[in-house]
C-alpha cells in the first residue's frame, strides 16, 4: 500500500511541473508560429525540392543512355520499338535512342552537377530556416564561406541519412512480408502464435529503424546549424518531435500512393495528377514539420538558460536588497538590467 502511496504522491508531484512544461511549449510554440514567416521558409523549401526533380530527370536519362550501350539491351528495346510501332516511326525513335546512346554520358554529366548543385542549395534554404528558428541573441553567422563549406558536409551526412531512411521505408515492408517472414516463420512450421509475434516484431522493427534514422537526420541539422551549438538533449528532443511528425506525414503519403492514387485510362491521369498534388503538399507540409522541430528545440535551450541565469541574477540582487542600495521602479520593485526572459517569445527572423 505504502508504495502505491508513493508512486500516488510522485505523480501528483510531478503534475504541476508537466503541466507547466506542456503550456510553455504550447503557447511557445503558437507564438513562434505567429511570429515566424513559417508558411514562407515551407514554401521555399518545398520550391527547392521540386526543382531537384529536373537533375534527377537528367540523370535517370543518362543512366538509361548508359544501359542502351550494351547490344543485348539496345537490339531488345529496338526490336520492342519495331513490333510496336510502324516502320517510318520506330526508326524515328530507334535514331533518337542512338543519340541518346551516344550522348548518355553528357547527360549523366550534366544531371549529376545539377544535381549537387540543386541539393546543395536545398541544404542552403534548410540551414537559413532552422538559424532563424534558433535566432537568439547568443547565437553566432557563419561566414559566406563557412556557409557554403558546412552545406556541402551537410549533404553528405543529412542526405546519405535521407536516403537511407526512405530507402527503408520503401524495401522493408516487402522485405518483412515476402522474404523474412517466409523464410524464418515458414508454412505450418511454428503455432500460430509465435508466427503472431515474430510478424508484429518485424512490422515494428520496420517503423522505428526509419524513425531512428530520421531523428538522426533532424538531429544532425538541429545540432550542427546553430552556433553555439545547443545541449544535445535539446537537438534530440526537438529531432524527436520533428521525426514522429514526419514519419506519420510518410506512413500517410504511402498509404494514399499505395491504395488511393491509383487507376486505369483517364482515371489513372487523373489519379497521377492528385499524386502530383499529394507529394508537393507532403513536401511543404515536411518543410513546416522541421521548423516546428527546431522552434520546440530552440523554446527548450532558451527555458535552459533562462533558468540558468536566474540563480546568478538573484544572487547579485540579494546584498543590494539588504542594504537597501538598489534602484527601484514606481511599484517599489528591484529594477534589473536586461532581466532573462523564460516566457516564449516571438523570435525575430
């Protein structure tokens, strides 16, 4: 009985504190929301996205160019186009595939630097939105430079992450369903609820491992972006928030790719139009979720030292109210120069 008291009092304890939290971060949040050109900052990141889809073009071009140079796979695809199309036509295309043969390494050439250069400018935009996020007045700017070297190994570490947690998303549910579960749990081998649980293992295996990654993707740009950096707790908590937004944003996008954007004929056109649609919505709406992450991230690091610098504040008060030498204001209260703020806010952009 004695320790169901206990936990009791722990919890009603702790209740003011959460509840405390929970307002601060709300009201922080909202005021932040308001305060921030976040719609702005969404909008051109989900600009820059789309822009990099025109590198990708080219390079996929290139690397088909690059396939059409065996004979086995130009003699197939030509003797497809033959039986295909009429003769007059299929020589047409047939011509324009020898070109693209022949130029294919250009192509990948040119898709390739433009595709550095269309992602390096993503992570641009992407560290001036979260450094606003974080404007505070400790914090520093990096020189043009600086910038421009620290975006190049933020494409590295956040886009090899980036791939790697789509990459996951994408294989892992077949893996699990078509190989795994096939060939560890077997037909008929095991009881029913073992085969239960080994499958619910692997479902949930494929949900955190590309959470785990996506938290270590906003981590790293939460972390590395401000300067100073914050406490590494902070860029967690805020990376956390922002990855359980953003993956159940995915989950969704897959779930309507998979099973709604979907037809046949004219259908099928209309349905890819609303993918179209859907993917640019995602893309913003992944935009607003890293600014709410790196705004949760930046309310936390200045509650942290707001709190930190109160002890030292009332200690330099605490002789000058006993002698009764500090100045006051008209309600007869201790004046203090630049007192810290613990209350959320609106940052300036």
């Amino acid at each position: 009985m004695s320790v169901w008291a206990s936990l009791s009092d722990r919890c009603r304890s702790s209740f003011p504190f959460l509840w405390r939290s929970a307002r601060y971060y709300a009201t922080g949040l909202y005021r932040e929301l308001l305060g921030k050109n976040v719609s702005l900052w969404a909008q051109a990141i989900a600009f820059k996205v789309l822009v990099t889809i025109v590198p990708i073009l080219l390079l996929t071009t290139g690397l088909i160019g690059q396939m059409l140079r065996q004979e086995q796979a130009f003699a197939a695809v030509a003797r497809f186009i033959r039986e295909l199309l009429p003769g007059p036509h299929s020589q047409q295309l047939i011509d324009f595939l020898t070109q693209l043969q022949g130029a294919s390494a250009t192509i990948l050439g040119i898709g390739g630097l433009g595709l550095f250069l269309s992602v390096l400018s993503l992570f641009i935009t992407l560290r001036i939105a979260v450094a606003n996020a974080f404007r505070r007045e400790w914090h520093e700017r990096r020189s043009l430079l600086r910038g421009y070297l620290f975006d190049v190994r933020m494409v590295v570490q956040v886009g090899g992450l980036f791939l790697l947690t789509i990459g996951l998303s994408v294989s892992l549910p077949s893996l699990v369903g078509d190989v795994l579960t096939a060939q560890v749990v077997g037909d008929g081998q095991w009881i029913m609820w073992v085969q239960w649980l080994w499958g619910r293992a692997l479902w949930a295996t494929g949900l955190l491992l590309p959470l785990l990654l996506t938290t270590a993707m906003f981590f790293h740009l939460y972390y590395f972006i401000p300067r100073p950096s914050p406490r590494k707790r902070t860029a967690l908590a805020g990376a956390l928030v922002a990855a359980i937004l953003w993956e159940s944003a995915k989950q969704l996008f897959a779930f309507y790719a998979t099973y709604v954007g979907f037809g046949t004929g004219t259908e099928a056109l209309g349905s890819t139009f609303k993918l179209i649609i859907a993917f640019v919505l995602w893309v913003y709406l992944s935009g607003v979720v890293l600014i709410i992450g790196a705004i949760v991230a930046s309310l936390r690091q200045h509650r942290r030292i707001a709190i930190t610098e109160r002890p030292e504040i009332d200690a330099a008060l605490t002789p000058a109210v006993t002698s009764g030498d500090i100045p006051k204001n008209a309600n007869g209260k201790p004046e203090v120069e630049n007192p810290p703020d613990s209350s959320p806010t609106p940052l300036n952009a």
